[in-house]
C-alpha cells in the first residue's frame, strides 16, 4: 500500500442506498455512496455521497466532513436557524446534531466519517 488514495468516481460502483437517514419528511429521496476508503480498524471512511431532493430527520451519530462538490442543501438542527449550503461549502456534523437535513437540488459531496465502532 502507498499511503496515498485518490478520489475517482468512475472506478469505483456506486452502492445505492437510503438517505443517511431513513426517515423521510418530504419527497423520496434517492442516495447513492462510492466509499473511496476505509481505515484499517474500520473507524473511519471517506468517498463520494449523492442524493436527489427531499427532506428527512436527522440524529447523527457519528461525526462527519462534508465537501459539496455540486448542488444545494439547507441544514436545519433542532432549535436552530437554517444553514444554506451549495457547491464550494464545507461542514462538520457532529454527534448529537439533530433536525433535519433538506437537498434542494441534487446534490454531491465528498464526506469522511468518523465512527466508535466499527464501519461496516
């Protein structure tokens, strides 16, 4: 092993797979996840997500980097004001966050996770 990993969609199959979240409010949302790595204790991983619009609750978990390549989203945590972000916007969900998470548009993100037990 190198060491270094780099990011290509195209040589890696999609996984399509229900929003992070499974509880959608709105719409029927459709996400797909290309998982790029995985750390070698399976606590970490980090690809490509890509989701269409819709709107669902969210209670994280994990702590997660979020990198929107593409598309919008509104972030809403619970007793809080909306966050609006598009392609170039960069975040951190941190365990604990809840409320919910609204795609707009379409969106695609790069995203690392961080996990206390194990990735599967």
């Amino acid at each position: 092993m190198s060491g270094l990993v780099v990011f290509k969609e195209s040589e890696i199959a999609p996984q399509a797979d229900p929003p992070f979240f499974p509880e959608a409010l709105v719409g029927n949302p459709k996400s797909w996840g290309w998982r790029i790595a995985t750390s070698e204790d399976g606590l970490v991983a980090s690809g490509f997500w890509k989701c269409t619009p819709g709107v669902w609750r969210m209670d994280y978990k994990l702590w997660e980097f979020c990198h929107v390549i593409e598309g919008r989203c509104v972030i809403t945590p619970t007793g809080g004001k909306p966050v609006h972000l598009a392609a170039g916007d960069a975040f951190v969900c941190e365990p604990g966050l809840q409320g919910t998470w609204e795609i707009v548009e379409t969106m695609r993100k790069h995203f690392v996770v961080r996990r206390s037990g194990a990735v599967s």
